[in-house]
C-alpha cells in the first residue's frame, strides 16, 4: 500500500508540476489514465514504461523551461525561437559562477535528471501488469475521455488535465512561430527608406549617439522601491540645462524583458519587432536596412561600442557599422565587475579618447546595470579614469554574486545601485557632450520581473540636445526633462526607427 501512494505521488508530482512560477497545483487527469494503461498491460510492460519515462522527463524539462523564462524574461518557451538561449545560458552561467560552478551546475542538473528517470521508472513498474483487463480497460478509456474533454473545453472539467493542454499550447505556439517568421520574412524584403539618402539632413554636423542602458526599465518610476531613480534624474537635468541643451522624454515598449539586449538593438535599428533569435537570424539574412545603414548611405561614419563583445560578432558589419569597438578593442586594462567586462565610465572615457567626429552615428551599449549588479561601480573623476586600473579595488569590493543572490532583496538593492550609477554616468557624459551631438539614452529592456516588480516591457527614452536640433521632436509630444509623463503613449520600439529618421530628414 505504501509503495502504491509513494508512486501515485510522484507521477502526480511530476504531472501536476505548474509551469509558471505563480501557477496553480492542480489534480492532473492523466495520472488515472496513465495508471489504468500500465495496469492494462500483460507482464512488465517494459516498452511502454520507457516511452511513459522519456514523454515525462521531457515534459519536466519543458515546464523547468517555462519556469526559467518566466523568472527571466516574463514569458513561457518557445520551442522553436528559444533553443539558441541554451547556449547563451551556459555563456551566462560560466561568466557569473566560473567555469568550476557552471560544470558543477550543470552535473548538478544531470543527476536530477537521473534521479527522476529512475523514480519514474520504479513507479510506473508499481502498476505495470496488476489490473484486471475489463476494469482497467474501462477505467483508462473513461480518463482519455476526460483528458480529450478538457483539452476541447478547458477548465470546464474539475481537476484539469495541466501537462496535456501545457504540451498542447507549446505546439500551437511552434506553429504560430513559423507563420510569424514567414511574416516577418516579408516585411523585413520591403523597406519604406530603402534608396533614400536624404535620412538625418536635417542633424547636419551634429554627431548622433545611441546610449543602450542596460535592464534599465519603467520600475525606476513605477516601483516605489527604486524611487531614488527619479531623483537622480531630475538633478541630472540642472547638469545638462546648464550646458544650455533641452531635454524630451517617453516611453518605449521594448520586444523583451530580462535579458537578450542585442534583440532590443536590433528592434531599434530595424524598425522591426525582432524578440527571438529566429527572427535576428532572419534580420540578418534579409535585406532590411538598419538605422545604421542608412547613415552611412546618407555619408555617415558609424561606430558600435560593444564592451560586452568578447568574440568574434560577424553580424555587426551586416548591422551597418563602419567600425566596432568591442571588450579588446576599448583597451580596459582593470578587473572585470564579473561578468561585466568594465565599468560604464570608462566606456564612455573610451570612446571620448576617439575625439569629435562630424555627423557620425555611435551606437554605446553600458553595462553596470546588467546582472549580476555586483560589485557596485562608483564614479570617479574622469581625468583620472586612465587604462581602468582605478577601479580595480571596486571590482574586488563586497560580497560574490553567489551570495547576494541568496537574498532576493539583496538583489534588488544590487539592482537599484548598479542601475543608478549607469543613470548618473550615461547622464554626466551626455552633458560633456554640449552642443556637437545628439544623445539618445534608452532602456533596452526591464530586468527579471522579480525585481522589476511590475508588469509590462516599457523602457525610458531621452533625447538630449541643442534646442533647436530638439526641436525637430515636438510633434512627438514628449515631456521636456528626464521624468516622462506617466500617461504618455507608449511607443513600440520597432516604431522608432521610421518616426525617428523622418524627424530628422527635413532641411538643416
């Protein structure tokens, strides 16, 4: 009787297993049926204990997945946009535990997997071969029946059967991927600012600069907890006032949340919603032309800043970019802040070394604020930034990521020091810049939805520059200064590109 209710627990466990981090525990239909088919079966019935053992461990990796992304990214796996994040997650993983930690993790993972298969296979051999074959027969015919019914009419049969509609709903969704992808194939052929040489007449000499601050959301407004953002924000506008440059500022609804910054820059350049890898690979194999393009069509140098590259990135010369300045390039010669490569400030030191160019457009992407928000970074005077020695103490400083990250308002406190710092850097060198350049920062994305703590992907927007260049902007309806109106539109961020580059195309 016991070995009987430890093995409906665990085939109930695994079945029943949400696959949201906030879903409900409910009663799965499929066990009754998956027992009465075991029953049903002559002997041990070892084939169909094998498939029951593959099909379960399978569908527990899909809802660990689930599980994964909705912490992470505030959405469930994609089975077919999402399996390039494997190998992200192991990049991700051996640049914050090291290459010791992440082989421990992941021989960690394998044991449970092994635990589990083994689990499985003892209690499906529970019921293998015991049931009569006309009541178990009936007994497993009746469960198919309710599992089909629930699957045709949802939550209208009491207990619902979880993983069978979990499996259901993840192959509807690789269906409705590939349609979009054959879409998005489309629109990316056609162009509306293909041929045009006229994008950014009216910037003249002025230099553009896209400022990427990393997981750098509407929380900062929202949540009462990183309040202190706001206010940095609002002392930061007497800062830039004074060099006599206006200020306009909205929102943008970013195409992710959590993480993949590089989707968030290809959207913005693009002007298409780019929020998996599918489509980024699509992008680059289309001949869609970026933000990027289009400048150096218009006689434009173009220049990416990338700290966080550390190999080779192939994909940026297709994105448009003249030069690339990645983590070897900028010349960083302090201790990494894990796995962020070096501090915002001496990026930003980095690419003022290259001097003033006329009418280039840079895109900077900072990393201070990208998890896992420790150590905390602190300014320090700019004319003592040198080769990035100084801020080797800092880089040693406080407690290792696996020990803040016990503590999930430790995290969040993390969160809101390393983002402030990125504020109060991004903003002072938009100030230095004066009245040669046009400065965009942007969010690319909110951070995991537990310590964002609110709902939605929409990210800040600021353009900083001399008014009359700012001027070309007042039909956006922006809010002047760096606090945007709460009640704004949201402007999706594969928007941006067209109205952006029409903004600019009139006379200088």
């Amino acid at each position: 009787m016991a070995r009987a209710a430890l093995s409906l627990l665990l085939l109930g466990l695994v079945l029943a297993l949400p696959g949201h981090p906030w879903g409900a525990w409910r009663f799965p239909l499929e066990l009754p049926a998956l027992v009465a088919l075991l029953a049903l079966r002559p002997g041990r019935a070892r084939g169909l204990r094998a498939l029951l053992v593959a099909a379960l461990g399978a569908v527990t990796v899909l809802k660990a997945l689930d599980l994964a992304l909705q912490l992470a990214f505030g959405r469930p796996f994609d089975p077919v946009a999402d399996l390039p994040l494997l190998a992200s997650a192991l990049d991700l993983g051996e640049g914050t535990l090291g290459a010791g930690g992440a082989l421990l993790a992941a021989a960690l993972i394998g044991a449970v997997l092994a635990g589990l298969a083994a689990g499985l296979w003892w209690a499906s051999g529970v019921w293998a071969g015991r049931g009569r074959p006309l009541a178990s027969g009936t007994a497993a015919a009746l469960a198919l029946a309710l599992v089909a019914a629930d699957l045709a009419w949802p939550d209208r049969v009491p207990g619902a059967a979880f993983t069978t509609r979990l499996v259901w709903d993840h192959a509807v969704t690789a269906r409705q991927t590939r349609a979009d992808l054959a879409a998005f194939r489309a629109a990316a052929r056609t162009d509306p600012w293909a041929g045009r040489t006229d994008a950014f007449a009216r910037l003249g000499p002025a230099e553009l600069r896209i400022l990427f601050v990393e997981s750098y959301g509407r929380a900062s407004f929202d949540n009462p907890l990183y309040a202190s953002h706001a206010a940095l924000l609002r002392a930061a506008e007497t800062g830039i006032a004074a060099q006599g440059l206006a200020m306009r500022s909205g929102w943008l609804g970013s195409p992710v949340a959590g993480g993949q910054s590089w989707l968030a820059h290809a959207t913005l350049a693009s002007g298409l919603r780019i929020d998996g890898a599918i489509r980024y690979r699509a992008l680059i194999a289309s001949p869609r032309k970026t933000l990027f393009e289009l400048a150096r069509a218009a006689g434009r140098e173009t220049l990416a800043v990338m700290p966080g590259i550390t190999r080779a990135w192939p994909e940026g010369v297709r994105l448009g970019f003249s030069h690339i300045l990645d983590a070897e390039g900028l010349r960083y010669r302090g201790r990494p802040f894990n796995w962020v490569t070096m501090p915002d400030q001496f990026t930003l030191t980095a690419f003022d070394r290259l001097g003033p160019e006329a009418s280039r457009v840079a895109q900077i992407v900072l990393l201070s604020s990208h998890a896992p928000w420790v150590p905390e970074p602190r300014l320090v005077p700019w004319e003592a930034v040198g080769d990035g020695r100084i801020f080797d103490d800092q880089a040693t400083a406080g407690d290792p990521p696996e020990v803040v990250w016990r503590d999930p308002d430790r995290v969040r406190a993390a969160y809101r020091q390393s983002l402030a710092y990125a504020l109060r850097t991004a903003t002072a060198h938009a100030a230095r810049s004066g009245a040669g350049a046009l400065t965009l920062i942007l969010g690319d994305h909110p951070p995991a939805p537990f310590v964002s703590g609110i709902a939605g992907r929409d990210v800040p927007a600021h353009l900083i520059g001399p008014p009359e260049l700012l001027a070309a902007f007042d039909g956006w309806s922006w809010t002047e200064g760096l606090i945007p109106a709460p009640d704004l539109p949201v402007l999706p961020m594969e928007g941006f590109r067209d109205r952006f580059l029409t903004a600019l195309s009139g006379p200088p």
